[in-house]
C-alpha cells in the first residue's frame, strides 16, 4: 500500500496523526505541501491575501519539516502551484492509494480539497481533527449545535468533563521509502515578491525575533518554561507591549501546525510537577481553550463567521472608507496608541493580544468601518494568522460574535493602563529613540 499525506496547517512530524497513521498502514508514504499561488494573490481590499512575514515564517516551517521527514526517511515534495493540478499527478505517479489529511472545514480549503477528491476517485481519503486541544469526537455536545455560544460555559463543561488526549511518536521509515524526486522550496520571489521584500529582515525591537519550524517551537517552549521560567508568570506579563518574553509567543507555531495545542498542554503539566502549578501556568491552558472555542464556533456557524452580521446576524451602518483605511494601516490616527500598535505590525507582522483588541475596537466601534477589511488586514500581515481565532476574535470586538457584552475599549485609558511611561508608544512613533 502506498500512502500520500498531504500537509496543510500541520507542518510538523511529531504529534501528527496523519503521519502518524500513513506509517502505520502503508509500506510506502510520501508527503506532499502545496504553496497554492492563490495565497499570495491581492485582495478585493487591495492588498496581498498573505505578506512577506507569515511567508517567511511559513517558508521556514516547510523547510525544517522536509528536513525531519528526511530524517524518518520520507521524502516531502513542495512546489508553487494548485494542489487540484498537483496532488492528481503524485497520486498517478506513485500509485497511491490513500491521502492522509488534516480535517479543515472553512470555505476556501474545503473547494480545493473537494475539487481534487474528484479529480482522483479511486483514492481513498482519511482525514483527522489533528488542530483541537479538546478532540471533537471527545467533547459534550450531541452535535455542533450544542455548542454554547458563551466562552465560560463552554470552558466549564470541556474542563468538567474530558481529558486531553496523550500525543503521538512517530517511527522512522526504512531507507528504501525515500525517492529520488527532489524538489526545491521556493523563495520570497519566487513567490511573487520584489527584491526589496525578500530581503527584509526584523528590526531589532520586534517582539517576534523568531523562525518558523517545528524545532523552533520546541526550542521556545525550552526557554520560555525551563531555561527562563517565564511560564511561571504568564498571566502578570501577557499583557506586556515590549519585548519577546511578555508571552509565549506561541500562536505563530500552533496557527500552522508546527506545534500541536496537546504537546503544549503535556508540557504545561510537566512543568506544574517539576516547577511550580499556580494561576499563571493555568492561563495558558485557559488561552489553548480560547483557541478551540472559537475553532468549535467556526464548525457550528460556518461561512457565517465571514459575513457582515457575524454569527449574531445583527446589523450595524458599516462604512468602508479607504481613506479611514490607509490611516489605520499607516498608524495615522489622531490615537497615538492604535498608531504605535498598527506600526508595529506593519514593520514586523506581529502585534500584542492587547493591541489586537484596541485597534479593532477602534476600527470597527469607533470608526464603525466594516469588520471584515480589518480581519482581511490583520490575515495579510499577522504571522500568527489562523483562519478561526482572527475571524472570531473580530466578530467578537465588532459586536457581531460571542461577546455578551458588546463592550467598546476606551483606548487612551488602555494606553494608560499598559503603557503608563510610553515607551511602545515611543518605540515606534519615535524609532530614532530606539
């Protein structure tokens, strides 16, 4: 039997059940990633669908994952180019007889997936909820309906009543499983960026000064639990604005799959045996729920999640103003704490949970500019994108999610409260300080 597992926001080799199982079930297994030129097309907005820095963190990710496959002997092929195109002539070159994927159920991903299930009909197909802490076949809930709509009540009820599942090991193929088929992973150009773009670097002062791949992420965890003990304080510093160790930092890893929301989860509980199990080393635990929930509200609402009225299907007088829109992106409004937030993010593709939240409000309360141009925004720039978290989190501070209390944040008084010497703000409104 010969297995083909097609990665997608799964680039990692341990913790992966469609690898994991690919090995077991077939003699021969290669894998497969697809840098679908859709992804970097421009948006009706006007703007590139994914900038230069999740592409760099991506082009990282796909490079340690070829490395450590080849280590497991299994050859992981990647090319440019439509998935519909490629996958059928792997699958008839290789003769393969199942595709091994990671389930993923938005809109765009579920097109191309279904258009290459027919385009091969004799394959067999098996897929996994591989992206969850909490496994779907394992929570409360007779079906996706059932899903509370308020965040506590779910929490209470995944906590009460289930466990996280234990992670994967996956074993090395022998030698006789590499092919010679040798692929190339691309570059920044050969994406379609210019010159000047490709050979950006991170200013010295970005938050995010890190690499894409799966031995990075375990290299993180490394040093912010057990070198530096960072953990221990993560809810006292997660609201910090400077610096990389304020948080974990790692949503750039778990949005793509580099890290599993379980291997977290382990670690977390290792490090409450050896170290120390208070209220901060819960709160991270709290964030991977956060992060299901609003992967579980995707599943029960669907393409909702993208529409205007939001899963609340309330409406609001939305505007779309691009010149509202180049202010906000540029950092000239007259709030120097959405500025210095929206600089940040457009020089280094990263922006804090804290400043996420303001600019938002800002945006889409203040402005009353369509919620969608931002969650399309914050999708181009941000490294850490994941499909679910950005759209729920933008229905939730435009009023149209699962907020109950639809609140509006007061942005000078949040720069007050996290900023009171105004050193982010300094940072990048006054670079030359820095």
């Amino acid at each position: 039997m010969n297995g083909l597992i097609w990665f997608r926001n799964d680039l990692r080799t341990i913790d992966n059940h469609s690898l994991y199982n690919a090995c077991r079930e077939n003699e021969k297994i290669i894998g497969i990633y697809c840098l679908d030129p859709r992804h970097f097309e421009t948006t009706q907005y006007g703007f590139k669908k994914t900038e230069k820095f999740r592409t760099q963190f991506l082009l990282e990710t796909v490079t340690e994952l070829q490395e450590n496959l080849a280590e497991k002997n299994i050859t992981l092929l990647v090319y440019y180019g439509y998935p519909e195109q490629l996958i059928p002539e792997i699958a008839a070159k290789y003769q393969i007889d199942t595709i091994y994927i990671q389930n993923e159920w938005t809109q765009e991903e579920v097109d191309v997936e279904n258009e290459v299930r027919n385009l091969i009909p004799a394959v067999n197909w098996k897929t996994y909820y591989d992206q969850f802490l909490f496994h779907p076949d394992d929570v409360p809930f007779e079906d996706w309906e059932k899903i509370p709509e308020v965040f506590t009540e779910f929490r209470k009820q995944l906590e009460k009543k289930i466990r996280v599942r234990p992670t994967v090991t996956i074993s090395a193929k022998p030698i006789s499983n590499v092919i010679e088929e040798k692929t190339n992973i691309p570059t920044l150009e050969d994406l379609g960026f210019d010159s000047e773009a490709s050979e950006f670097k991170q200013p010295n002062k970005t938050a995010f000064p890190f690499k894409g791949g799966e031995n990075q992420a375990k290299k993180r965890i490394k040093d912010y639990f057990w070198d530096t003990k960072k953990l221990a304080v993560y809810k006292k510093t997660r609201n910090g604005l400077v610096g990389k160790d304020y948080s974990s930092k790692l949503s750039a890893w778990l949005a793509n799959g580099s890290i599993s929301a379980r291997m977290i989860y382990w670690e977390v509980q290792q490090f409450e045996k050896k170290i120390v199990k208070n209220e901060d080393t819960y709160w991270l635990i709290f964030e991977l729920i956060w992060r299901d929930y609003f992967k579980y509200i995707s599943l029960k609402h669907g393409n909702k999640i993208f529409q205007l009225n939001g899963i609340l299907q309330k409406e609001y007088l939305w505007n779309q103003n691009t010149k509202a829109f180049n202010q906000w992106a540029n950092g000239t409004t007259p709030e120097h704490f959405v500025n210095a937030n929206m600089i940040e993010l457009q020089k280094t593709g990263w922006m804090s949970n804290r400043g996420r939240q303001n600019v938002a409000s800002y945006w889409a309360k203040e402005w009353e500019q369509d919620w969608r141009i931002g969650a399309a925004y914050f999708e181009s720039m941000l490294i850490d994108y994941d499909v679910h978290s950005n759209y729920g989190n933008w229905m939730y501070n435009a009023g149209v999610g699962n907020d109950p209390r639809d609140r509006k944040f007061n942005i000078k008084r949040q720069a007050e409260m996290y900023d009171s010497d105004g050193k982010f703000q300094k940072m990048w409104l006054i670079p030359e300080l820095f």
